[in-house]
C-alpha cells in the first residue's frame, strides 16, 4: 500500500481506496469507449479504403453501429457444442479479457495519473499479455472443432514468437530511459522514442500487430481459410466477450505503441489527456490502413519473421542503444536521430534482402 | 490455324498396324474397344501424330449402342482427331485411357455416372455428379425418374 | 523423441468462403501439411445436359448462360457455332464482331473477379476485391446497355445476335477503354510486386508444363506453364484472325504466373475490343434463321477460349427440333483434374490460393 500510495500526486483528493475506485471505472469507462469507438472506426475507416461508405444507417454517420452490434450479439442464442469441454468453453473468454484490462492498470493517462504505476511496469505488461494467448488457446481447444484447433494453435506458436521481439524492443526504450516504470519511460520521451529509436518501432509495431492478431498476422482468425478460427463455435455473450478481447488488444496495441514510443501523454498546448487519445487513435488507424491493404501471412511465414527477422533485428537493436548510452550518453539528437535512421533503414534493408524470395524472372 | 489430318491417310497408317480393327467413320476413325488403349496410345507416341491432349470425351446414347467420342488434339502439330468407339449397352465396359491421358480420369467418371459405361483399370471409378446411392444412370435415354417419366 | 502424431481430416466445404461456390475437398491434413485431398463434386449438378435434350435448340440459349455463371456470354457461343455448323447458318460481319466485343468485356469481367476473389482469400480483406468490383460494374452497366442484364444475358443466337447495341453504348464503351488501363495500373501498383503476395504466390502451386498437358488443362492454368496456346490464334473462330493481339505466357507455372496471365490477358482485351469497335462494319445483327431450327441429322463441335479455357458444344442431332445429345466440354471442370496432384504436401493456406488460381466456376464444373 505504501508503494501505491507513494505513486499519487501530492494534491490527490481522498486516500488510495477512492484513488482505486476511481481509477478503475475510469480505465474500464476508457476501454469501454475505445472499444466502441473502434468497432466504429475500423467499419467506417476500412470501407472509406475500399471506395465505398460503410455503416451509415444507424444514427449520423452510424455511429450508433457498434450499438446495433452490441443488441444484436446479446440476442443470439448462446450454443455451446454438445462435445465440447464445458468448463474450459466457459473460462476461456473470460481468462482472455481479463489480461488486457490488467494491462492497463499501469498506463499513464496524464502525468502521473495511473491506476498502479509500478516501478517494474514493463515487466509486468510483458507478463500479463502472455496471458490472453492462453484464453484463446482454451477458447479454440475446447470447442471441439478442427478449425478452431487449427487456430489456437497457430495463435500460440505465432504469439511465442513474436514475445521476445517485442519483449526485446521495449528493453530497448527501458535502456534509453534508464527506469522499468512506465511512467519513467513517459517522462524520458522527451524527444519521442519513434525518433530516437526507429528499428525498435518497427520491430514493436510488428511484433504489436502479431501479438493482436491483426493483419498481416490474423491468420489465427484467417477468414477464407478458417471459417472463424478460434471463435467459430461460440455464440451470443461468449462471442461477444470474445469480440470485445479482439478490439481490446487493438486498443492496448495502440497505447502501447503510443506510451513506450509516441511520448504518451506528452505534447504541447492541449491537455495531455487529449494527446494521449489523438495518439491512440492515430496508430488504430495506422494498424487499420495496414489491414486494408496487405494479404496475411502464411504461418510459416509469420515464424520464420519472426525468428529469422525480428530477433536478431532486435539484439542489434538492443545493442547499438546500449552502446549509444554507454559512450555517447549526451550526444545531440541532431546527430543521433538520422544517424540511426539510416541505420536502421540500412538493416531494414539488408534483412529484407536476406528473407526475401528468390524471383525468377517472367515468362511472356 | 488448325492443320487437317487426312483422315485417308490416318487411316492408312493405323491399318498397317492395327488392321481392319480401325475404320474411318464420319470425320474420324472408329474403332473397337479392345483395340482402344494401344491404338490411342499409338497416336500419342508416334511422331507425326503426337496427340498428347485429350481434348474432350462424350458419349451418346444411340438406339442400339453407346458410342463414346474422344477428341485427340495435338498442340505441336495443332491438329485434331476424332476417335469413336461403340459398345454394347448391356455390357458397357471400355478400357479406360486415364492412364495415358490424366484428362481422361474425370470425364471417364462423369460417364460412368451419368450412362453407366464402365472403364476397365479406371483408379477412381465413383459417381462424380451424383451422390452415392442414386440409383440409374440419368443421361440413359431410357431413364425414367421424376420429371422424365416415372409413374406414367 | 519422436512425437506420436496422427492425420487428420478436415472438410473444406461445401458452404465455405472461400471455395467460390459449393464444392467440397476432402483433405487429410498432418499438421498443417495436406497428404491426401479428396475433391467431392456434384453439388451444383443440375443436369443440364439432359435438360438440354428436352428443349428446342432456341430454348437452350439461357440454359447455356447458367453454365459458367461468371462469364456468361461466353457460354452461349460454343453452342450457337454448333448449331451454326450443323444448320449451315451464316453470320453477317457485323454481328461477328458484336460477339467479339462482348465477348471479351466479358473475359475482362471474369477476370477482375478470378483475381479479386484470389487476393481475397489471401487475406486483403476484400480492398482489392472491391477495386476489381469497381471495374466490373462498368461492365456490367454496359452490358445491360446491350442486353438488359446484369449477370446471365442470353445475347447470343444462332445467326447472330439477339440485339444491335444502343446509340450511347459506342461512347461508354470508348470512356472506359480510356480509363481501364489506368485502373489496370493501379492494380499493378497495389498488387504486383507487393512482398507478402509474392511470398504467398511465387514457388506455390507449380504445374509442371507436361502434367498440364496430360490433364487437358487449358486457358491461363496452361498458358501460365509456359505453353502458347490459345484458341484464338491456333484455331481462330469468328473475326479473331482479323485482330491483332498477343498471348501472355508464364515461365515457372506457380501460382503468381497464373495471376499474371490473367492480368495481361485483360490487357489484350482492351486492345482487341478497340480493333473490333474500329472494324465493325454496318449492317444486319442476325444472320437469315429458319423459323423452326431443324439442323439436319450429323454432330458438330465448336470450342472458343474462355476464361477458364477451352470451352467447346459437342452436339448430335437427329434431324428433330431437340438436340439429341449436347455436351459440354468445360475447362474448370477438366481444369481440377490437376487439383489433388497441386495440394499433396502443401500447407492449408497454401491449399486455398492454389485452388483460386486455378479459378474455377461451379456452374460450369458439375452442370
């Protein structure tokens, strides 16, 4: 209790149950939106890619969209396959979600401002996110269903991989910001880490995109190939817990990306609040374009990516921060910053080179 | 543009090795079943012919027989010829050719769906169209079900 | 250690998203690795072979529209030529070159949503499949300037066709000649050398030229192995020896090859419908027709190049008003003989991009 309450701004009104309570409705109040706002988006935004309109009956601009889907998924009768494991076909949505709402405890919203700013945060995230891979591999397991196996246990072998990348890339900005807490990482983003440290942006937000099973990762949830994957057996509320961990993956996606390498909440003129929802909201919709515009990846594939690509991408990464922090620690981020973009771009470069497919020429 | 084969002189030449087994009949050569899979075979393999395309296979339901046509089509040579084959419909068994044309696999089995031709040394000979357990053959002339006469 | 591991089977199909129609493969699957597929066909049979028999030959024109419901006007010029042939009915030069013209829209069409379809089921999440569909409209709409319809148009007869075009369809037709090699482009841009497509697609589904010729496939499945062949240039049937066109060929007979065939060949349409709306003469768009068609007793078979391939009428009359056997030569149909050989030892995905290359239409594969 002490270190909790250690973590409050000196003028916080109450004492740390009120601090609690309060923070949890609001985070759970911020996920809740998100995630509708989300659903929304990603119909709207994605449709605008495909030159047509997208759900535009249901309230101005349907807005009112995810609601309909909200109704709609409630109604629907709850089935639950005659062969399959009751108790795990029932715990699994649950052991899915409650890991990304945990993630979030430790998120900064505004300058000190979280639930429980750990002063080992990045450790925790890692550890907690591995969680929801254990929920849809329950969710898949328990179904009964070949398809779904299929899928859970692509979603595994795919969500091992892409950990340590991850886990390597966040080490990185730990090293740049000398401290594990995430607010530590905020407050040293002076600069944000997206330029201070470009491989390990790109190594995070692929690793982010394998990680939430987006595209060109969703081969979890391959529609053309797996029906629905994990999901194919479930129904009514358990779908929609389901759905609901979908979006909230893509929302933590998008505050990690924004906390450990957009600054946060940091920004100048407008409330940080504000900053940290534009910056949100700005990598959905990255994460959005890249789903409407790249075909998915072959399981082997997204491994050999991963292993071959991605990690020793990210030792190298590790170990030109080190190096730069260790014997240049005030070097100028006039000289930093595009030094390491061309070094990154160079690597980028040369692994893609290594990874590529050999192209004969064509015929004709 | 297609070459066209000489039909008297085709014919001439699968004589001299086949005898009177090959005929020239229509715009094609006619031959009999037992003679079918060396005389298909020689015209894949022999230079000058080189059918190796199967281009289609049919079979027609005639009063008094079946009569199968395969269209031999040669890509080197871009020429085609027509090769019958008649059988009897009560015993209607003709060697299959899919092991010289891969082609020949499913079309041989929609045959033996549809009009109830057996081919002899077939792989895979199953009803393709119709579902295990239809019974009769539906493009037989003779076939009465439903719509085409069952219960007049 | 060796892992105890045993196949299993999976059903792909009937009802699934991505077998483009209802056709089922049986696979046995160790791992993610196929080691036996066992297509299941029939279940869009409708017989319409038999149908035919019970039909006058005019009232066989819409039936033939239903064979390959996604290029339909092809469909319905294999059987007027045999007619045609058996009937000794001429075809005046104008209505030759109307069946070029919509012809190859047609191919056009079909070929936006073989490709669509393809990268759909690679996982762009319909994008390029909308694009495609953009094209497509356009067709359409011209089509229905001319026919009426939309999808199964019934324009062809024996003599010729069954209308003359409108006075604004020339125009449209010229607009979207215009923009449709910028569209194609843009294609090219988004899809042709993207890395993941080529990682998907290149080295994947290989048909080796001399299988493809064994199994009779034809069309891009065939042309993609390397072998020039094309109705149109090595049999030309109507007006196509008056135009002027070349034939796309792939090198290594993967899937990507085939992908590149069908989007040259979509080129060469454009250039052969410019040189038909150039040539086309004046003048009558239905050759002189007997009221009631009695082709005398004989058979005839006529073939034209589909977009699937070689799509041929075999048909025998007996000198009555119903044909007394028509058969159809269907390149999709003949085109899967290749299927099972392709999928052994692919992974599932892979299983599901090779089988849309091959770009298959159920109507036109059980009939």
């Amino acid at each position: 209790m002490g270190i909790l309450m250690s973590t409050l701004p000196p003028d916080w009104p109450g004492n740390f149950w009120w601090h609690l309570l309060v923070l949890t409705l609001l985070l759970i109040g911020f996920l809740m939106t998100s995630v509708i706002i989300f659903i929304w988006m990603e119909r709207r935004v994605i449709a605008r890619f495909q030159i047509r309109l997208g759900p535009n009956r249901v309230g101005p601009f349907g807005l009112l969209q995810p609601f309909a889907d909200v109704v709609k998924i409630l109604t629907k009768e709850d089935i639950i396959p005659s062969r399959a494991d009751k108790i795990i076909f029932w715990l699994a949505p649950a052991v899915a979600f409650v890991p990304v709402l945990m993630i979030l405890a430790v998120i900064p919203l505004m300058g000190g401002l979280a639930l429980a700013d750990l002063n080992i945060g990045v450790i925790y995230i890692v550890a907690v996110s591995s969680v929801t891979a254990i929920g849809i591999f329950m969710s898949g397991f328990a179904s009964n269903n070949k398809y779904s196996l299929i899928g859970a246990m692509r979603e595994v072998a795919q969500l091992i991989s892409y950990e340590i990348p991850m886990l390597l890339a966040l080490a990185s900005t730990v090293i740049m910001a000398g401290s594990l807490a995430v607010s530590g990482i905020v407050a040293a983003q002076s600069i944000p880490f997206i330029l201070v440290q470009p491989l390990g942006f790109v190594i995070f937000l692929v690793a982010t995109l394998a990680e939430i099973n987006r595209t060109p990762f969703d081969l979890v949830e391959a529609d053309s190939e797996l029906t629905a994957g994990f999901n194919t057996e479930y129904s009514g509320m358990k779908w929609a817990v389901l759905y609901l961990v979908e979006y909230s993956e893509a929302v933590i996606g998008s505050v990690l990306i924004t906390t450990f390498f957009l600054g946060g909440w940091r920004g100048p003129f407008l409330p940080p609040i504000i900053w940290f929802t534009v910056k949100v909201f700005a990598s959905f919709f990255f994460i959005l374009w890249i789903r409407s515009t790249m075909p998915r990846l072959r399981i082997d594939q997204s491994m050999a990516l991963a292993w071959k690509g991605l990690l020793p991408l990210a030792l190298l990464n590790l170990f030109i921060t080190g190096v730069k922090v260790v014997f240049w620690p005030a070097l100028s981020p006039w000289i930093a910053i595009p030094a390491y973009v061309f070094v990154t771009v160079l690597l980028v470069l040369l692994w893609s080179r290594l990874l590529r497919t050999r192209r004969p020429a064509l015929g004709s | 543009m297609t070459t066209e084969l000489s039909i008297s002189d085709t014919a001439a030449r699968l004589k001299a090795h086949f005898g009177e087994g090959v005929a020239p009949a229509g715009d094609g050569l006619a031959t009999s079943p037992e003679l079918l899979p060396r005389v298909a075979g020689y015209l894949r393999d022999t230079a000058g012919f080189d059918f190796d395309f199967l281009d289609m296979m049919a079979a027609v339901d005639y009063a008094d027989r079946f009569e199968l046509v395969y269209r031999l089509l040669s890509l080197k040579h871009n020429h085609t010829l027509t090769l019958r084959v008649n059988c009897d419909k009560n015993k209607a068994v003709v060697p299959s050719l899919a092991g010289l044309w891969q082609g020949a696999d499913l079309q041989e089995r929609e045959i033996y769906d549809l009009f109830g031709i057996s081919f002899n040394g077939h792989p895979n000979l199953k009803r393709i169209v119709l579902w295990e357990g239809f019974e009769g053959h539906p493009l037989r002339k003779d076939f009465k079900d439903g719509a085409y006469g069952a219960g007049d | 250690m060796a892992l105890a591991t045993e196949p299993f089977i999976l059903n792909i199909g009937p009802a699934h998203p991505s077998t483009h129609g209802v056709f089922r493969m049986r696979t046995t699957l160790d791992g993610e690795v196929i080691v036996d597929v066992e297509p299941v066909f029939g279940y869009l049979h409708r017989g319409i072979e038999k149908l035919c028999e019970r039909r006058t030959y005019k009232k066989n024109i819409p039936l033939t529209d239903r064979l390959d419901y996604v290029s339909a006007i092809n469909n319905n010029w294999p059987y007027v030529l045999a007619v045609e042939q058996l009937a000794g009915i001429q075809v005046p030069p104008r209505a030759e070159y109307l069946r070029v013209i919509m012809s190859e829209l047609q191919r056009i069409a079909s070929h936006l949503l073989a490709i669509g379809s393809v990268m759909n089921d690679m996982g762009i999440f319909f994008t390029a499949f909308m694009y495609m569909f953009r094209e497509r409209e356009k067709i359409i709409d011209l089509l229905e300037m001319v026919t009426g319809q939309r999808l199964l148009y019934n324009y062809m007869r024996f003599g010729g066709v069954s209308q003359d075009i409108p006075t604004e369809f020339l125009p449209a037709l010229a607009k979207f000649l215009k923009v449709m090699p910028g569209y194609l482009d843009e294609y090219d841009q988004m899809l042709a050398e993207n890395e993941i497509l080529l990682s998907r697609m290149k080295g994947i589904g290989i048909l080796k030229p001399q299988t493809a010729i064994g199994a009779s496939t034809s069309g891009p499945v065939l042309r993609g192995s390397g072998i020039k062949w094309d109705l149109r240039k090595a049999a030309p049937y109507s007006v196509y020896d008056k135009l002027e066109f070349d034939v796309p060929t792939g090198a290594n007979g993967d899937c990507y090859d085939r992908y590149r065939v069908r989007m040259e060949e979509m080129r060469q349409s454009l250039r052969i419908i410019q040189q038909a709306v150039e040539q086309m003469p004046a003048g009558k768009f239905q050759g002189r027709v007997p009221l009631r068609i009695r082709p005398p007793a004989g058979e005839a078979y006529a073939q034209i190049e589909s977009p699937r391939g070689m799509l041929g009428c075999y048909l025998v009359s007996d000198g009555s008003e119903l044909p007394y056997r028509c058969h159809f030569r269907a390149p999709a149909f003949l085109n899967l003989t290749v299927l099972r050989e392709l999928l052994i030892g692919q992974k599932l995905a892979d299983a599901i991009v090779i089988f849309g290359s091959i770009d298959i239409s159920m109507g036109e594969v059980d009939r």
